[in-house]
C-alpha cells in the first residue's frame, strides 16, 4: 500500500524524551546490554545466535536520604531480569545477566555505587527457539518516519545541554509542547547532592540548566526555518526547570537518578525506536529493546522502518514518510503481511514513483541479516 497526501504542519506538537538515566530508559538499556552479550557468547560458543528475548526488565526502585553536600543509600534499587534465553555450556545465563547489568549501570549513572541484580530468565518454548533463522517469531507491528520535526530534532539535541550543568544527574526528562510558534519546555533535571551544598546552590544550579537549555534552543532554532517561524526575538519560547518543587520537597537525589527511591523502569514503557515519545506521530507499544535481532519482528522492523522512511524522504518531492511493517509468525521476515508507506509531497503516485519506494522495500526487507551486526555491536538507536 502506497498512498500520497499533501504536506500538513499541525498547529500542535508534543515531544517528550525520557533521558539515559531515567529508569525507564535504563530498564531498555539494560535488555539490550543482556541481549548483546548473550548473542556474543552464543556466537563464540556455537557459531549462531540462539533464541532469547530479555525485554522484560523491571527496575524497582530503593530508599534514599539526600541532604545537601552528601547523603546516602538506605536500601539498593533493584533490577529484576525476566525474559527467555536458551541456556550455554560454558557459561551461567546468571552471571551473563548480572554482568551486562552492572556494566550498564556503572557505565551510565556514575555516581549509582550500590544496586542488586536479580536473573530470573528461563528457557523459551521450542515452538520459538525453532523459528530462529527461519522465521518471524512474532506477529507484531514495525513503524518508522522521516524526517524528524524542528521540535523532535530539538529535544534531542537538549539532554546533553542539561546535563552540562555541575550538579545536574543524568535522570532527565524534557517534554516540548509547541503551539504554532510559541514553544513550551519542561525539563526535570535529578540533581546529585554531593555538589550542591546549599538551597541557594541548588536553585542556581536550576538556573544554569535553564539558561544552558534556552541558549541551545534559541541557537538550533534560529538555524532551523520552518513551523517554528521567525527569529529568535519573535520566536517564543519558555523553559521550565524541575517545577514540582516546593518549599522543602526538591528534586535532589544522593545518585542523580530517581531510581534511588522515587521512581520505578520497566522496558518498553519510554522512548521508541527514535529515541524520543511522539504520540501525535505513529508509533507501536512494542518493546524494541533486548528482543533477540535474529527473528524478533518487533525489533527488527521497529528498525527496518525507520531507515526505509529515511530513503524515501530523501526522494525528490517527498517531505515526510512514514512506513508500516506488519509480520505474520512464521513466515519470512522478507515477506511481511503488509508493507504500507504514506507519503507526504507534492508530488503524484506515477509508475516510476511506486517503483521506486517498492524497490526501496525490497532492498531493506532482503537485506535484514545486515542489521543483526549493528545491533550486537550496539550501533542503532534503540531508545
């Protein structure tokens, strides 16, 4: 199915990115390091990739007591593991697990010292196992557009521009609502106590965000011409900063993540596969992450979509792309039950147009083994 509509800007948009520390965010990170690890040790042992799906994470979250210039952990956060993986001779799935756990961890939320790991995988059924290398092992549903909107590109762009700030953790969440060309953010920044010694330090530290934030969305938007219209002085924009605070009740952590005690993560509940929540754009509840890249279609064509809407984008004519992906269990991931596209441009759906996008489908849905290199070597945005 291919059909051309006429290009639309909405009068409203709303994004929303949850950062790398968040816990939800943390939670697909750890799948995916699980996932990761146990396609090399597969490989290395056996030659092939076997069946898991480790995109069951749940993270719960611990006890803390922050006080300005320190403070500490009362009870650990905890990571439980669930999923299926088929089982390796020379290797316990538990240590994998508590490995690529820890390792992700340590790696993400440098001052997080103190966590517990709970594996709680067991083996898949064989009716999946068996469809490794043969087949969808799912029916399941794979979108993907492009390009990204001037505020999607913007909130992308913003996470590191907040996290610059000293005292700034790396739990953040930035949500930008745009009404014709007045932009809205709201960001919430976890802040690690240990750097702020004071109430007065922590509301400048607040205020360093905000300024950081405003000047790269002033500056990005004055290159970017388009539904955010003007300069930056008729531009209007708005910054919030950590806005449930109230008297004594801030946003202070001992980690600079909420996981220490306020909030629990779970896979699959934040960014889809474009790294960013975009609810008036198409998008599948499926949980990309730590799903195995072999046969999981809910990966996959998660993935495979996206870089198709890219190629079509960049044909002469076309503004936007969006691209559907629907597997049937069983069946070739090259033969998906329906490949739909729609197609944003001013332009008309001639033989030559639909030989194009058709060829454009045919040569990512042929090619789909590519993908499983990039995803054990980590090179795809996932979350």
């Amino acid at each position: 199915m291919i059909v051309i509509n006429k290009p639309f800007t909405p009068p409203y948009e709303v994004v929303e990115r949850k950062g790398l520390g968040h816990p939800d965010t943390l939670a697909d990170g750890i799948s995916e390091a699980i996932s990761r690890s146990l396609c090399r040790h597969y490989l290395e042992e056996s030659g092939q990739i076997l069946h898991h799906n480790v995109d069951k994470v749940l993270i719960i979250a611990g006890q803390s007591a922050p006080r300005f210039g320190g403070g500490e952990i009362l009870k650990p956060p905890s990571v439980v593991v669930g999923g299926r993986a088929s089982r390796l001779q020379n290797k316990l799935l538990s240590e994998i697990i508590e490995d690529a756990a820890a390792s992700h961890l340590h790696k993400t939320v440098k001052n997080l010292k103190q966590f517990q790991v709970e594996p709680r995988l067991e083996q898949g059924a064989p009716e999946l196992a068996s469809l490794i290398g043969r087949g969808a092992n799912d029916t399941s549903i794979g979108v993907g557009y492009a390009p990204f909107s001037q505020t999607e590109q913007l909130i992308l762009d913003l996470e590191d521009a907040a996290r610059s700030v000293r005292g700034a953790g790396e739990d953040i969440k930035l949500m930008a609502v745009r009404r014709g060309s007045h932009l809205t953010l709201v960001v919430a920044v976890a802040m690690v106590s240990r750097f702020i010694s004071s109430r007065g330090e922590y509301e400048e530290a607040k205020l360093r965000v905000r300024e950081a934030v405003e000047s790269k969305a002033r500056s990005q938007l004055d290159r970017m011409p388009g539904e955010v219209a003007g300069g930056a002085e008729s531009r209007n924009l708005e910054v919030y900063v950590n806005c449930a605070d109230d008297q004594e009740n801030i946003y202070l952590t001992v980690t600079g993540c909420s996981l220490e005690m306020g909030d629990d993560g779970a896979t699959g509940r934040g960014n889809r596969g474009s790294g960013l929540i975009t609810p008036m754009r198409p998008m599948t509840m499926e949980a990309i992450a730590g799903k195995n890249p072999v046969s999981h279609v809910g990966k996959i064509y998660n993935v495979m979509a996206k870089k198709i809407a890219a190629d079509i984008a960049d044909m002469e004519g076309v503004a936007e792309a969006y691209v559907t992906l629907v597997s049937q269990i069983g069946s070739p991931i090259s033969q998906p039950l329906l490949r739909g596209v729609q197609i944003c441009g001013k332009m008309e759906l001639t033989a030559a147009v639909e030989a194009k996008v058709n060829s454009i489908l045919d040569w990512h849905l042929e090619n789909a083994e590519d993908l499983v290199e990039q995803f054990v070597e980590g090179r795809l945005t996932l979350f």
